[in-house]
C-alpha cells in the first residue's frame, strides 16, 4: 500500500534565553523558554526505491546529504536496521539561519515520520538521543507546544502552552551565524561588558514568569540581544521599530537572526504588521514582518494516500521566501 506520512514542522521562538557558563564540550548550558509557533514548513515521507536510498527534493537550498532530514532518515536507519527506500519532501517556510529553528524541527518532524511510516517507534529515551545527537534544538521539537529547556537542550520540561498572546516577528533578511553570536557573547563577558540588560532570572522566576505572569510584561529576556544587537544595527533598527509599533517586549529569538514583538493578542499583532509593512515603520531595507501564533501543541501526524491536500493544526501562509523548486 502505496501511502504518504505528512507532518508539519512548526518554528520555534525563544521567549527567554539565559546563556551560562562554557562546557567541556565547546557548548554552553542554556535556559530558555521555547514556544512553537504558527509558521511551518512541511515534511512528507514515502516509501520508494531501493534499499538504502533515499531522494530528497523540494524548495531547499541546502545540499541533500547535508540537510538535516537526511540526517535524521539516516539515524533512524541506523538504530533500527529498517532500510527500505525512502522518498522525501520538505516544503521550507521557515527561512534559514533565522533562529527560528526550522532545521531542528524539520528534522524532528522527518524522526517521527519515519517511525510512522514504517510503524516502529522508537523508545522515548532512544528517539531523545538520536534527536538530541541532531542538533541542540531538535529534542524540543518531539512533543508538546511549549517547554522549559536547559544543558544544551537536551533537558527539556514540558510547559503547559500559552496562547493568550500572539508575537510580530520581523524576518531582517540578514543571517546571523550561530557560532558567532557565542563568540561575540564570550568576548563581551570577557571584556566585563555584560550589557545594559536586566539581571539575570533563576530558573524559579522563569517558571513563574510563564506560568503566572501577564503576557507581554513577563521580564523574561535573552543574552544575546546585547552582543548581537550591538554589532548588527540592521537588528538594533527592527527592534526599536517593533516597540514604536506597540509591542509590549520585544528582542532576538535565539541567537538571531529573527526579532520577535510580543503583542497582547492577534488583532493588535496583524495592527503592528500592516503598519510595519506600509509605512515601512523604520524597519531596514529587506526586513519583513510576520505575525506567530503560538500553538497549543505539535502538529499531528497526516496520513494521505491521495495527495489531496492535508492540513496539520499549524495553520500558516506562505512567508514569501523564495527558493527554486527541485533543488537540494
Ligand atoms: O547547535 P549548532 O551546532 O548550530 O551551534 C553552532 C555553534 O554555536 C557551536 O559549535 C558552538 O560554538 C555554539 N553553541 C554553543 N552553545 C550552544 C549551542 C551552540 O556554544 N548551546
């Protein structure tokens, strides 16, 4: 029988990003809130070719063998010995490089698609691992709407979801590479320039500031906004924009690229992206808003074995960021 696994692959936004010391291992130990939200790209699986094979295509522009739904077929192939022909597509939405953590969720998605589709679920503790040997990011992305994530992110505590409130997140058309935003962290730590940010919250005030906390005056904040905004103007620039436009907190999601407003609802986020867009708002040339919804939780699993269309609870618009089909 001849059937497509579908699943959409929500973004991530960082409410709250504490970043500790410097590990062993050249990472650094993290606490942050993580949210999905409303902007997704799409992950459909089937079986197809011969042993071993696996075909990737769809918007991407990243080589196949690189990408992380690659990686994330070959890892399950891995640990389970299941090597059937696999045909993958992936419909990217969610713009690279932006710290909305699209690769991460991808390949979470792609994990769950392949225990789908070949009806072999992996062990709670082993589909961790793998995810967590993916990429920092991507054990959040394998269940639950919202969470608590600490270590590298390989620590994560489900959180019950929020969604009395919606977010403007400005894409700046720029990327920041990860590497980089830590680097220009640790150098500002060891210049003793830790920045004119609030103090930082113990994972307690987090917790609260989530929890019980009036959305959009949580306090939360993220350690990057000083180093990152300080070399990036283009960033600085979206940022002011967002709070002249009402947003009630606004900052980096993850280490950047993308700047995210928090706004009390959906009617005074879409008031904030028309007026963003047609008086440009003082954002830079290339910056375009996006209103996030965040989800109450992960999108299900959509069986479909006649390619009519299937929609996953993530509902979206295409974000207009163009790549040639065919390619990666
Ligand atoms: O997670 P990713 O491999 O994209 O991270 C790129 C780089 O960012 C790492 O090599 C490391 O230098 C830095 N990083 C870090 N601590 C983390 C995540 C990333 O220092 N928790």
């Amino acid at each position: 029988m001849q059937r497509r696994v579908i699943l959409e692959a929500p973004a991530k936004v960082n409410l709250h990003l504490r970043v500790d010391g410097l590990r062993p291992d050249g990472y650094h130990d993290l606490l942050s809130i993580f949210c999905a939200v409303s902007l997704a790209d799409t992950v459909t699986l089937r079986r197809s070719g011969p042993p071993g094979s696996l075909r990737l295509r769809g918007n991407v522009d990243v080589p196949a063998a690189s990408n992380l739904v690659t990686r994330a077929v070959e890892a399950f192939r891995a640990e389970t010995g299941i090597r059937d022909g696999v045909a993958a597509e992936l419909r990217k939405r969610i713009p690279v490089g932006s710290g909305l953590g699209g690769g991460s969720s991808d390949a979470a998605a792609a994990l769950r698609c392949m225990e789908a589709l070949f009806e072999a679920p992996l062990a709670p503790a082993r589909r961790l691992e793998l995810a967590s040997r993916l990429g920092s990011d991507v054990p959040f992305f394998l269940e639950g709407a919202a969470a608590l994530v600490e270590g590298r992110g390989e620590r994560v505590q489900r959180l019950g979801p929020r969604t009395d409130f919606a977010l403007v997140a400005v894409l700046p058309g720029v990327a920041v590479a990860t590497a980089d935003a830590y680097r220009w962290l640790d150098a500002d730590r060891a210049a003793g320039r830790r920045g004119a940010g609030p103090r930082a919250l113990t994972r307690d005030e987090v917790l609260a500031a989530w929890e019980c906390g009036v959305a959009g005056h949580w306090g939360l904040s993220n350690d990057f906004d000083g180093p990152v905004l300080a070399r990036v103007p283009a960033l600085a620039a979206c940022r002011d924009a967002l709070l002249a436009a009402g947003a009630l907190e606004a900052g980096l999601t993850g280490s950047g690229s993308t700047v995210i407003g928090v706004f009390a609802g959906r009617v005074e986020a879409e008031a904030c992206r028309r007026a963003l867009r047609d008086r440009r708002g003082g954002l830079p040339p290339g910056a375009r808003p996006v209103v996030l919804i965040p989800l109450a939780s992960l999108p299900a699993i959509c069986y479909n074995r006649s390619m009519r269309i299937c929609q996953g609870e993530a509902t979206h618009g295409d974000n207009g960021y163009s790549h040639q089909e065919g390619r990666g």
